[in-house]
C-alpha cells in the first residue's frame, strides 16, 4: 500500500500549536516535535468508527486496547509486559512530573544527561526538587568509527550525591538522536542499582530509530533487578503523530513503585479520553506498514539534510549521525549569532534553540526534520540565503 508523505497538509489556519507561533508570517515551522503528516490511514478509520459511536463518557481501556500495546512491545523488542503494569497517562510529560514526586523528596536530586528535552530539567524544579545535569561528550571520529554523543561516566559518578534519587534517560535521546547501545544501558543500569536510584526511561521515540544496524532496547528487559526499578514512559503519540491527542503510558514492574507512582497521580492527573484509547490501539494494532513507510521517508529526509548542510551550509556541522528520531540537532557555533534562532526566523525558518536544552546559547539549534521533503528543501534553502547575510 502506498502512503502519501509527500502532499504537505495545509495546518495554517488549525489548532496546531506548531503553526500557530507563527501565524501570519512567512516562516515554515521547524521546532515542536510533531510531524506535518497526516496519521496513518487506519489510525483515522477507526477514530471516524468511534466518533460515529457518537457518546464519549469517561473512558476505561478496553482488552483489545491492552493487547495491542502488550502485542507491539513483545514483537517489536521481546518484552513481555503484563497488562497490570500498565498505567495510563495524559502525557509523557505528566509521566516525569509525577515520577518525581512519587520518588524524591523536596531537595533530592534528579540527574540527567544535556542536552536534553527541556522538562527533563524542569520537572524537578516544578517541585522542588534539583536538576543535576551531567553533560554527554562528543567522542571524535575515529578511523571507520563517526563521530558519536557518549556518556561521560567519571562526571555521572561524581554528580552523584547522597540526594540523589532519580536518573532520567531519553533512550533514543532528544536532541542528539543516539540509540543507546545494549553495553551502555547495562552500565547505566548498574550505575542506578549501585547507587539505589529509580531509572525512568522516556521511550517516547523508541518506534523511530532510522540507523537499520540498530535496534531500540527497551531498559526494561536489561534483568528483572533493572525492571523493578524502572519507570518506563511510552506513548503512540510521536510515532503516529498524535500528541494532541493525550494518550500515554508508565510501564512499572513492581507493584509497589506501581502504587507509589499511582498515588502520586490521585486528584491531579486527567483520565486518558476515549479517542486517545483508540487511537493508540489501531496505532499499535493495524499500522506497521504506515510506520515502515514512515520510516523510509525519514531516512530520505535525514539523508537530505546531512547532505545539504555537509555542502551548501559552511560553518553548519551535524557533529554525529542521526540514529533516531525526527529531530537533528545542528551545531551552529562557528557563525558566531548571538542568537541563531532569531537570525534564522528573520529569513524565515522557526527552529528551537539549544539553549532550551541545556547547552549555552548560541552553539546549537534543533530541527524537525519530519515533514515532507519538499518543505524541508525549502526550509534549507531559507536557511542557507540566511548564511549569506550574517
Ligand atoms: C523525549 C520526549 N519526551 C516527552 C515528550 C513529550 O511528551 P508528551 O507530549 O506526551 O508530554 C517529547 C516531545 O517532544 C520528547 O521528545
């Protein structure tokens, strides 16, 4: 069956968040992670089915819901996850407030690795906790090897306190896109177990990893110690592009982490709607063959745009190959802008500024990349007529 990543969806005049920022100019929106693609033809079907049930009361998953989910994370990462460990959420988010609160106390510290999705470093804060940032290093190529985004394990084990409690980890990892390696998580995991953390593993783009030698490991199946420490948080959302959607999950082992996480939702955090149910189960259910032509096309666009900025964007550098996700983080130091991201919207390119993410200003941007081609050639064009009149 052919899918169609090719017409762009006019998303102007809609509710879309991505758009909107900038309404009214004639600047093409390349930051907030969703993709201007419609959903995938099943996933659409069975939301016009449910709509047409025409009642929309409070909502319970349904077996077949569970199943899906259960189904796709056996097939696609031989993890055998048992429905009770499921809880739902309205976001991943949510997922990372809430494991927070149910797991440090005011004053702990959460550690993670920058540059890093930015409630990753604020949730903490939200409440009252601390942020420990330990920064990823970029090992240099070497012979055959590229160059690579690795963790820093001297600084890990020194940032360690007796106020630590938690570690985050984005695993594929935005910004810098890096499937994390079996032998990394292990250690990782170790890591945790040593110093009796709770590992909250954001998995969110776990169904986009474009390196075809790499396979997402999910940090649960390391061991049964590991499992019985980790919060798992999952969603269909970026996968199927349906973040408006509020629909995700914490996948939670042990019982009593489960209870503990479960009772640090009560009162606050929303129930999935029943559309979202919906969508995440056709989503897991009935659109491999979308995802897989999903994927293809990003490949194309990844490729497109490393190309592009190796020849036509000099003092633009991709420093390490883009393994996953839709998002290539660009290192635009050497053009010496104060501010990139308003340089390069003044030429009419909305990116996000790696300063969100942990990193000083001036040194990176961020693009969503998960668009059609034509729009993201257009977007390139604009930002190399930007290069040109620094
Ligand atoms: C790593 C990561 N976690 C979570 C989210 C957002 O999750 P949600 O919209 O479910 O809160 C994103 C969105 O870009 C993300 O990249």
């Amino acid at each position: 069956m052919n899918f169609d990543f090719e017409t762009p969806p006019d998303r102007r005049a809609t509710d879309s968040q991505k758009w909107q920022k900038y309404a009214g100019r004639d600047v093409l929106p390349m930051w907030v992670a969703d993709m201007d693609f419609r959903s995938p033809p099943a996933l659409i079907e069975a939301l016009h089915r449910r709509v047409d049930h025409g009642i929309f009361g409070y909502a319970r998953p349904v077996k077949s819901t569970v199943d899906a989910v259960v189904d796709a994370l056996a097939q696609r990462y031989g993890w055998r996850v048992e429905p009770s460990w499921l809880v739902w959420l309205p976001g991943l988010v949510v997922g990372l407030n809430v494991t927070t609160q149910a797991f440090a106390a005011p004053g702990d510290e959460v550690l993670t690795l920058t540059p890093i999705y930015p409630p990753f470093m604020s949730a903490p804060k939200n409440s009252g906790r601390v942020s420990v940032q330990v920064p990823l290093v970029l090992r240099p190529a070497a012979g055959p090897a590229p160059a690579s985004w690795e963790i820093d394990w001297d600084a890990l084990e020194r940032a360690v306190t007796p106020r630590t409690k938690l570690f985050f980890l984005c695993n594929p990892h935005n910004p810098v896109a890096r499937v994390w390696r079996r032998d990394e998580l292990t250690r990782l995991a170790e890591f945790c177990l040593r110093h009796s953390l709770i590992l909250c593993s954001d998995e969110i783009h776990c169904d986009l990893i474009l390196d075809s030698a790499q396979t997402h490991v999910a940090t649960a199946t390391l061991s049964p110690e590991i499992a019985a420490r980790t919060i798992t948080l999952m969603a269909p959302s970026k996968t199927y592009n349906v973040p408006g959607l509020g629909t995700s999950l914490a996948i939670i082992p042990d019982p009593m982490r489960r209870a503990q996480f479960v009772r640090a939702t009560a009162g606050i955090v929303a129930e999935v709607t029943a559309l979202g149910f919906t969508a995440c189960e056709a989503a897991y259910r009935d659109c491999e063959p979308w995802r897989q032509a999903l994927l293809a096309t990003l490949r194309g666009n990844r490729d497109f745009l490393v190309d592009f900025v190796a020849h036509e964007l000099p003092g633009v550098t991709i420093d390490a190959p883009i393994e996953a996700t839709y998002l290539a983080w660009i290192n635009v130091s050497a053009l010496n802008l104060a501010d990139p991201v308003a340089h390069f919207e003044k030429h009419g390119v909305g990116l996000s500024d790696g300063a969100f993410f942990g990193v000083p200003k001036g040194q990176y941007v961020r693009i969503n990349f998960g668009c059609t081609r034509a729009t993201l050639a257009e977007a390139l064009r604009r930002m190399k007529s930007a290069l040109g009149s620094r």
